[in-house]
C-alpha cells in the first residue's frame, strides 16, 4: 500500500491513502464503534471506499497513520480552504491500535501537515457527544476546546451535541 510520505513522528509516519487502502479502511470504518463517531455513518463496501479514494479533490486529504509501513488507522483533512487557510481534521485509529497514543500522534502529524506543509493558519475538529478519548486526544495535541454545536447531528436515530475544538498555527 504505498502512497506519498508526509510527517513522521516519533513511531508512526503519515502517508497519502490510495485505492490500495480501500479494503482496510472499509473493514475498520464499518466497525460500529468507529463509525458512530464519524461522518460515515452508513457502512460502505470497498468498492464504495475505493471510489472516493481514487477521487482527486482539491479539498480534501486521506492519510494513513502507519507504524513500520503497517497501517494503525486513518486520517483526513476536509473542507481545506486556502484563501480562509483553514481545515478540519478527523482520525480514527483500530481497537487493537488503541491506548498507545497513536490516536494523538495521528493529529500532531496533521497538524504539522496543515501548518507546516500547507501553511494553513487554523485547524478544526468536531467531537460527538459520548466520545471523551476524542476530546483528550485533541486536548493533549493542543486543541482548545471552544463551543457545542447543540442537537447537531442524527446519531443511530438521536439528536447528539458536537464539540468544536481549534488550534491555530502559533499555538502548535
């Protein structure tokens, strides 16, 4: 599954994701515990996710968090604006990946992409109600909590809150 390198860190290394990752991606995603956090709420096939893999969008970025080339999670960059200079991020990383810190060192990796490759200025993420991992990772990656989206978003059939947390280029 090759694609371009990005940041490394200490123990994961960012690349592009690629068609070639469609088949893990879409195995972990469709994990309910992942997917009721996203904005991928319906499970798709591989096909599906190869699809907008394969598709080049000026404003939006996949990425791959790997650990010696193997992949630990996945990683993207939306609504990338580079006359505002801002994005938003989203990750996730496997349940058997978790509790080693990869999940922030996912988002230290973006952040340095955004700030230092793509010379944006603000960096968002949106966290549903019920996910405190989340909200810790942002936290300890420098992300400042900073309002409720209230009743934003339909979840499994309810009405659920959003945390909006940023980070700007001269805070990371």
């Amino acid at each position: 599954m090759p694609g371009p390198v990005f940041p490394s860190g200490d123990r994961l290394t960012l690349r592009a994701a690629t068609a070639d990752d469609a088949d893990f991606v879409a195995e972990y995603w469709n994990r309910p515990q992942i997917r009721r956090y996203t904005h991928q709420h319906d499970p798709q096939t591989p096909a599906e996710v190869r699809s907008w893999l394969e598709q080049d969008q000026d404003d939006f970025v996949d990425f791959v968090p790997c650990r010696d080339g193997e992949p630990v999670g996945f990683g993207w960059a939306f609504d990338v604006d580079d006359v505002a200079s801002t994005a938003e991020i989203g990750y996730w990383i496997c349940a058997t990946e978790r509790g080693q810190g990869y999940a922030t060192e996912t988002v230290e990796l973006l952040a340095e992409w955004a700030f230092e490759d793509r010379q944006l200025h603000r960096l968002q993420a949106r966290v549903f109600a019920g996910n405190e991992a989340s909200e810790r990772v942002l936290e300890k990656a420098g992300f400042e909590r900073e309002g409720t989206l209230r009743e934003a978003y339909r979840v499994e059939g309810e009405r659920v809150d959003a945390t909006v947390f940023g980070l700007l280029a001269d805070e990371f």
